[in-house]
C-alpha cells in the first residue's frame, strides 16, 4: 500500500472520518477497514458492524458475536 493510502487512512482514523474511512476501505484498504471495525466495537455500531461482516469482514463478525454475548 502506499504511503499516501497509509497517511489518508491515519488521517481518517485521528479524526474519527467514517466516511473517508469507508471510501478508502473500499478502494482496498485494508489497514482503513480494520480501523471502521475497531471504531465501530468501540462506539458498539451495530449497523457498521452488520454492513462489513455483511461484506465479508471476519473481524467485524467476531465483534457483532462479542457484543451479542455481553
């Protein structure tokens, strides 16, 4: 990945764009799809959580189970 991506999605994440965070984690960022899952477990995001697992996201999944579980 570029260092342009990897400063974009740095960015993205100090500032809390979920927005930039999503368009960047679809052109392929992977590092920008991890920080959506973190940020969304955290704030407990239910909807975000269910969109990326929806889209494959293993991680996202794992968390929606966590959540569930509590």
């Amino acid at each position: 990945m570029s260092d342009s991506i990897d400063q974009q999605v740095e960015d993205a994440a100090g500032s809390g764009d979920l927005d930039a965070l999503r368009r960047l984690a679809a052109a392929g960022s992977s590092d920008a799809e991890d920080v959506l899952v973190e940020l969304a477990g955290e704030r407990g995001d239910l909807d975000e959580l269910r969109r990326l697992a929806d889209g494959g996201n293993t991680d996202a999944a794992d968390v929606l189970e966590e959540l569930a579980e509590e």
